[in-house]
C-alpha cells in the first residue's frame, strides 16, 4: 500500500475496477473517523503534525549516456545514448505528475536532453544552467553548491533539476545528515533515477523519496 500527500488540480474521472468500487474526497475529520486499523490512523496524525511540503525539488539523475571511452570531445557536449534518449522520454510522463514550476540543469549535455522531453511535452521552455550543481563546479566547492541547491529549495512551488551522479548522493545525504537522519554512505542515484524532496517554510527537509526508475 501506498500512501501519498497530493492536490487535486483537476478531475481526471474515475472507473470501477476489481479493485476499487468507489473514490471520495474527504476532510481530515471524515477520513479520520472511517479509519480502522491503527497504522492508518497513524500516518494521518503524522501528515497532520508534518503538513505538507512549502517546496519541492524534484531531483533527476541524467539518463544513460553514451561511452566515455569512445568520446574524443568535450565531455560535457557527450550526448545520451539511445537507451538513455528512451529513458528520457519514459521520463517525461512520470515528471509531468509533479507539476515542475520552473527548470534547472547541471551543465552537462547529457542532463539537459534528459529533461527535454518533459519540457517539450509540456511547453515549459528552456532549463537554467545550474554550474555549481554540476561535477565540475559543485567540488571546487560542496559548500557552496549546498548553498546553492538551497536557494533553489528555497522557491515556492516544484524545481526540476537535472544532475549528475557524482553530485546527487552528496546533497541527500547532507541534507539528510541535517534532519538527524544518519544517511546512507551507498545513497543510491542511478541513471534516470528521481529523488522527490520536500521541504518545509525554513527550508528544513521533510521527506525524501526514492524512484529508482519511472514507475509504470
């Protein structure tokens, strides 16, 4: 069972399955008082005492690129590969669900196709190029690339950002480190994985919820 905290911004319908006979929206109050088993009601006090998230980053490893090896180029002009331009485009579908309010990009070729499809689907124009989220800029200095995710976290609504695998576990695990939580050394962030990141009015992270690929 999955569980989700969600806004309806339109009515997409509803059908009987063999699963589902019925959809209602409900007031804390009314939700509260069908509850049955304990663990149920639980999550919904926790939501309650939580509320939901004042930002949300959504945070996209790129997809597969193509050899490093083979490339004689500017790494950063290295292109996806073809199984990465389907992971793109598998992609699109699922980042659409969020709702992006604005576009980021690390510099890397590779991170911007990732999100064009997305971006093309859905008319939401060009990325910002985001240097100090990329390899290169985030290690002369982590601290001031956090620093900068943060200012991005910081902004009302959902940022897509586009990064790369060298730069994603180290800012979930410190803003994991932040909340108490001790981060997992391994943090996972495989290509065209999505980290989904909330965060509250002080910038203080709330959740942190792995895709290691699009779900169906």
């Amino acid at each position: 069972m999955h569980y989700w905290a969600a806004e309806v911004v339109r009515d997409h319908g509803f059908t009987v399955t063999d699963e589902t006979d019925d959809l209602r929206w409900l007031s804390r109050e009314e939700a509260a008082a069908l509850l049955t088993r304990p663990t149920d009601a639980d999550l919904l006090d926790r939501l309650d005492r939580v509320g939901p998230p004042s930002s949300t980053v959504v945070l996209v490893r790129h997809a597969k690129a193509g050899s490093r090896a083979a490339w004689e180029g500017d790494d950063d002009l290295r292109p996806l590969s073809g199984t990465g331009f389907t992971q793109a485009d598998r992609l699109a579908e699922f980042l659409a669900r969020f709702g992006p309010d604005r576009l980021a990009t690390a510099p890397p070729l590779r991170c911007s196709q990732t999100i064009e499809p997305y971006a093309r689907t859905n008319g939401a124009g060009e990325p910002d190029v985001e240097p100090l989220l990329g390899e290169h800029g985030y290690w002369v200095s982590p601290a001031t690339g956090l620093r900068r995710f943060r200012e991005l976290a910081a902004q009302p609504g959902v940022t897509l950002l586009c990064s790369q695998g060298g730069v994603i576990p180290d800012v979930v695990g410190h803003l994991l480190a932040a909340t108490g939580r001790s981060a997992d050394p391994d943090l996972p962030s495989h290509k065209a994985s999505t980290w989904v990141l909330g965060f509250d009015a002080a910038g203080g992270l709330l959740s942190a919820d792995y895709y290691r690929r699009p779900p169906a």
